[in-house]
C-alpha cells in the first residue's frame, strides 16, 4: 500500500504507474531521474489539491492491476 512516506522511486521500480502520474499532472521526475523523496513531499510540491484522493487513485489503480 502506498502512503505519502513511500519513495517515489520506490513507486516507479516497482509499479507501471507512470501513466497515473501524468495523466494527473504531476511529473514524478527531476533533472537526475525519479523524484528522490516521498510521495507526500512530491504532492505538496507540485501542490496537488487533494493528496490523500490522489494517492487512494494510485492504491485502487495498483490493486486492479495485480489481479
């Protein structure tokens, strides 16, 4: 499950999540590669407004894909 303290490039290693990502409008990337910090600190900088709805989309996406 993924929480606002997961790493972002944990996410990216482990999950085809990219998509969600941009389709959402937030770039999970930086000038050296995948975004080195948490999920939460990512939100709060790209100023998402609601990051609790954007991760619960990314919970629900990552288990539809597993099954």
């Amino acid at each position: 499950m993924i929480t606002k303290d997961t790493p972002v490039e944990e996410i990216l290693q482990k999950y085809d999540v990219l998509e969600y990502f941009l389709e959402n409008g937030v770039s999970p990337f930086s000038c050296a590669g995948a975004f080195p910090q948490s999920l939460g600190k990512l939100l709060e900088i790209k100023k998402v407004k609601d990051p609790d709805a954007f991760i619960n989309g990314l919970n629900k996406l990552i288990e539809e894909k597993s099954q």
